[in-house]
C-alpha cells in the first residue's frame, strides 16, 4: 500500500472514531467535520449530546442536546435524520427522542406527525396519547396507524394464513374421505405393509383425509391482551393478527384487552385500526378477571385455544387466576401464554408467575411476529408448542 493510500486510509479511521466520540478536546482525533458529516454529527449531538442551547454548538465542539420543547427545532431535526439515515436508524433515534428528551407532547400536533417515520413504537406512543389528542391531530394519527398497521398485514398475513390452513387441514384428517379429500402422503405411509411387489402398488386398507376446515369454523381463537403501557409494542402485533385471524372462516376469533377493566373488541376485528384506538394503554393489571371473562365464552374447550398476551404481574388474585388456568386446560383448552409478542427482545415479567404457569402445563415465552403462526399452529394441532 502507498503512502498515500495509508494516508487516506488512517483519515478514514479518525473521520470515523470524530463521528462515534462527539468531538471536543477529550476525544483524542483532532478531526474537524464539514459539509454533510458535520450535518449528521450536528443531528446525532442534538440528540445524544450533553447539555446546552437549543440548536447550539458548544464552543469546546462537543455535542450538546438540541431539541428541548420546540416544535419548530424538533420538526427540522426529523427532517434532518431522515435525509442522513436509513429508516431503521431514524425510527431507532425517534424512539430515543421520545424517551429521552420527553417530546411525546410534541406528537399531538399535526405537523409533527406528518414529519416522523411511522413504526410500531411511534404507534404504541400515539395510543398512550389517545385520550389527551386533541381532534385536529387524531385524523392525522389514525392516518400514521394505519401505514404501520398496512405494512404488517402487508409483512404477515400471507404466511399466517397459509400456516394456519395447513394446521387446521391437519387436525381436521378424516378416516372415511371422498376421493378428491384424501390426503395420499399419508394415505400411502400408512399402508405401505400392504405393498405388492408383483403388481408394484400398495393396497390402501385405510385412507387418510382432509376434513373440509375451511367450510365451518373448526376452532375458536381468544386473544387476551394486557393493555399496561409496558405491553405497546404486543399490543400492536396481537392486533394485527387478530384481525387476520377473524378474517380466517374457519377460525372464530375473539379479541380482548384488558387492564383493571376488560373490553372485548372483537365487532371491530375488521379493521385493527379501530381495535387500537379502542385500548387505553396503561393502568393496572387484573389478569385474573380478565381470564374470567374469557373462560365465561368458551363453548366447545377441546376445540378452543387461549392466548394470553402479557408480563404477568398480576395485580388481581394469584391464585385464582392459577385456578382458572388449570380448569381450562383441564377442560381441554389449548392454553397458550406469551409474555411479549414483538420483536424487541427478552422482556420483563413476573418470573413466579411464569414459573407456576410452566408447571399447570402452559409454559410462558416471549413470541416475536415471526414465529407467532407457527405457536398458534402447534395449538391449533394440539402439539408441542416451538418454545424459544
């Protein structure tokens, strides 16, 4: 290598380390910035900086917060990010604005909306905003909902349904099918003891079919949600799926959200825009009532799964919702419990309430979007669930 290709290589480096450690004396590069790496440093300061004036610059050049209360600023600084950023990173700094620099106010103004990238957690704030949002931001926001909510119907509803036929095909098998019904992988494998080599056929004594799963509703579906703030995210999700869920004719789907109170939104399953402005994210949490309230519409349990979507700290009567639980399976509910359903990683929850669920035979596990169709296949199945 050249000198001066290990001259431009080693500036390279230092332009680098300048962008990661924020500038000023301390940081040991001495590399100034300009032009569109200075613009990017400027919105990453803003942000992760330390301190200072709204939309300043230290005299020492290290970074200082830069969006405190103001619309105007914080309107230019979404621009800003999103010209230098991918998405992925822009919804990760929106998030951090949000939390960090106490700018969810800010989301209750339409021009503010209007300039933020719509994501699952920008969703989940919006919801916690909904009862203080005044009328001139709510079409506005229903609108942001709504691109996020198309997206993930968009991303998931194909290989959920596809899934989910192919259990209820499989748990629907017959013994006695017509001819256009049988399922002729297994009519064969079980019946390959009666090969006849001299005439190259195998004798089906016993055919194995399809049931007609998608003429009648095979199997009932209860979404239950805890709608404490700690659950946005799995809120979201759960009601995306219950919607493609409801729009399966061979599941009979029910979706419930519930915190101290429960409501049962399961008349507006048909657009899951609706169904998250009608949760109230946040309050306390009564998981025992709201598994009550569940239990009391179950009619045929063997045909029947319950999803219970939530950290388990319960603020209602342990040991009642324990006994519920266990009268369920008893009755042959597939009783399912997730403590998070999102893509954010391990969550927090109640280790002992987990812990006595696992031992009823209802192991508790955090779900991402992905694997969900695959969990609610297993129930649907009545086969071991693909824990984590």
């Amino acid at each position: 290598m050249s000198g001066t290709d290990m001259g431009t290589a080693g500036d390279e480096r230092l332009r680098r380390w300048r962008m990661v450690l924020g500038g000023g004396e301390a940081d040991g590069t001495g590399c100034a910035l300009t032009g569109r790496d200075a613009a990017m440093d400027a919105a990453l300061g803003a942000l992760y900086g330390g301190g200072g004036e709204t939309g300043s610059r230290r005299t020492s050049g290290a970074r200082s917060a830069g969006l405190g209360g103001s619309a105007p600023n914080v309107a230019r600084w979404l621009g800003d990010i999103r010209t230098y950023f991918p998405s992925s990173v822009v919804q990760v700094m929106q998030r951090d604005a949000i939390e960090r620099l106490g700018l969810a106010a800010l989301l209750l103004e339409p021009e503010m909306l209007e300039a933020v990238e719509p994501d699952v957690h920008l969703v989940g704030t919006l919801l916690s905003l909904n009862k203080a949002m005044p009328e001139t931001t709510k079409e506005t926001a229903r609108a942001v909902v709504r691109k996020v909510v198309e997206q993930l119907e968009k991303k998931l509803a194909a290989r959920t349904r596809a899934t989910l036929t192919g259990a209820l095909d499989r748990s629907a098998r017959i013994s006695r099918p017509r001819h256009h019904d049988i399922d002729w992988d297994r009519t064969i494998r079980a019946n390959l003891k009666n090969y006849l080599p001299e005439y190259r056929t195998v004798v089906p004594e016993r055919l194995i079919g399809y049931g007609r799963a998608a003429r009648s509703v095979k199997k009932e579906v209860i979404l239950c949600i805890d709608q404490s703030g700690s659950m946005a995210a799995s809120v979201v999700y759960a009601s995306v799926f219950g919607a493609v869920l409801a729009s399966m004719h061979s599941i009979a789907t029910r979706l419930v959200v519930f915190d101290t109170a429960i409501v049962d939104l399961t008349d507006q399953l048909d657009d899951p825009v609706d169904v998250l402005f009608g949760t109230q994210l946040g309050g306390g949490t009564d998981i025992n009532r709201a598994l009550a309230y569940c239990q009391s519409k179950i009619t045929r349990p063997a045909d029947t799964v319950v999803v219970l979507i939530s950290d388990l700290y319960e603020g209602g009567i342990r040991n009642e919702m324990l006994k519920r639980v266990a009268a369920m399976k008893a009755a042959g509910v597939e009783f399912v419990t997730l403590l998070a359903l999102s893509d954010e990683g391990a969550p927090a929850y109640d280790r002992e309430h987990a812990a006595a669920l696992a031992a009823l035979g209802a192991p508790a596990f955090a779900c991402t979007p992905d694997l969900f169709p695959e969990v609610m296949a297993a129930a649907l199945e009545k086969r071991p669930l693909p824990v984590p």
